[in-house]
C-alpha cells in the first residue's frame, strides 16, 4: 500500500471520530497528525500540547510556531507528572505515569469542552521499542489513527514533504525526562542539566543529539554523520568546559552515535533490574 493510500485510510478515520482532541508535542508524528485532523475536521479539533519541565522550551516555542503556520487550533494546558512519586522515581513505566497524566488532562478538557475522541501520533515504527506510554493510552481508550491507518515513519516524514510541512526531515524529539538514565529521580535540574546541555551542542552547530543524563557523568549522542567534527581536540575541549559548567564531573562522547532509545536497551533496563534487587 502507497503512502498516499494510507494516507486516504488516515481521513476515512478521522472522519469517524467526532470533534477530536489530538496530542501534540510539535515532532513530525503529532504534527502530521494535527494537520490533516484539522484538514479532515477543521474546527471540530484541537490539538493539545502539554507544558511541563520536560518538555524543552525550544520544541514549545516551535511547536506553538507550527500551528500557527498552519492555522492549527492549539491549547497549551498544565501536566502535573512531576508531582507523581511513581513518575519522578523513574523506573522502566515512568513513559506510562506521563501519558497517563496527560490523558487525564485531556479527559477532563474533552468532557468540559464536547469532545468526543482523543487521538496521538503513535505509528507503526513505535510498534517495535519499549513504549510503556501506549498502555496508557489504551487504558484511555485514545485513538492511534497513524498506527490504524499502516502509516510508518518514513511514509508519515513523505507525506509532510510533499504537503510543504517544515517538520518533514524534523529530528526526532522525545521529552527530556527520557535522557535520565532509569533509578535515578527526574528532578527539575537534571531536566535543566539536560536541556541547557543540549541547546548548547545545537549553538556549535550539531543538528542530532542527545544528553543522555548518567549522574557525574554526561553521555552525549552525535548522529553519525555529525560525529567526524565531533571527533577534534577543539571540540573535546568545548564539550568539557560546558557539561562541567552544568555540573556534570566528566564528559563522554558515545563513539556508536544517536540512537533514539538507547536508554531502553536491554543492557540499561537490567542495570536498573540489578539495582532494584
């Protein structure tokens, strides 16, 4: 089946959903979804981004500029998942507690405002990492129209290239809570660690990254084709003056490059297994 097929399969099925909420986080995935929704729906959706520590100020202020290129009706609401124990523990279900807050938010706007439907960006590809999140969202009974509809990351990344979206080749954008390493807390500032760290990697030019957060320890993430200037005195003597500057004790460039998921590589999940025992 074409890109195009499964894209006419998307609008059939968003068609049936009523006035609909859709999670948004302004990455390729949820802003795809947001705007054919509003295309097939116009103003009977809404997509709903959540404000919270983990979500960089950055991917905020562009997601808030996409859907006013596109004239996407936006709400900007509050998540409380910082106030969840079972959250800022950290273990291999904080994803679940996450989007089991949102959900919950999103529940609740539904209810107030007459929507019908709530709907995220879930697609095929996701289908194969650890994502305890989409628990939750069967638990909510929010709709995966992407996933529905066979689209993949590679067809979904096609289609907004052939609709003009910016975000189409947009790197992939998960919340920073995911850099923390698994037992240790998410606090506000090992996010603000995180974030700053990784703002400063985007000021030297790197386009791709992660800081992935091990306590002393920074892990930074380069995609591979980036790693080449990563890989001088200069840059290593950059990279040790900010991370030390954060707070960070030592500094590692992870020679196998970005990944999403590194953190939930069965080797992390059992480190975590062994501490908890």
């Amino acid at each position: 089946m074409t890109a195009s097929e499964k894209q006419q399969l998307l609008q059939q099925s968003l068609s049936k959903l009523g006035r609909t909420l859709v999670a948004y986080s302004g990455g390729v995935d949820s802003a795809y979804l947001a705007y054919v929704a509003f295309r097939v729906l116009g103003d009977g959706m809404l997509a709903v981004i959540a404000d919270s520590p983990s979500l960089a100020r950055t991917h905020l202020r562009d997601a808030i500029s996409f859907a006013e290129e596109q004239h996407i009706p936006l709400q900007v609401v509050k998540t409380s998942e910082m106030e969840r124990p079972e959250y800022v523990r950290n273990d291999t279900q904080r994803c679940f507690h996450c989007k089991d807050e949102l959900f919950s938010v999103m529940e609740q706007y539904a209810g107030q405002h007459g929507f019908a439907s709530i709907a995220y960006g879930v697609n095929v590809d996701d289908q194969g990492d650890f994502r305890p999140g989409q628990r939750a969202a069967k638990e909510h009974h929010v709709a995966a129209p992407l996933l529905d509809a066979g689209l993949t990351k590679a067809d979904i990344r096609e289609l907004c290239q052939r609709a003009g979206l910016r975000v189409w080749d947009k790197p992939a954008s998960a919340c920073l809570s995911s850099r923390i390493e698994y037992g240790r807390p998410v606090t506000a500032e090992a996010l603000a660690m995180v974030e700053q760290g990784e703002d400063a990697l985007r000021s030297l030019g790197f386009r791709q990254v992660r800081v992935r957060h091990h306590g002393d320890i920074a892990r930074l993430e380069i995609s591979r084709d980036e790693l080449p200037r990563a890989l001088t005195q200069e840059m290593f003597a950059e990279f040790t003056r900010v991370f030390k500057a954060l707070g960070f004790t030592f500094v590692a460039l992870d020679t196998e490059g970005f990944r999403s998921g590194s953190m939930n590589s069965s080797s992390a999940i059992q480190s975590l297994v062994q501490l908890l025992s």
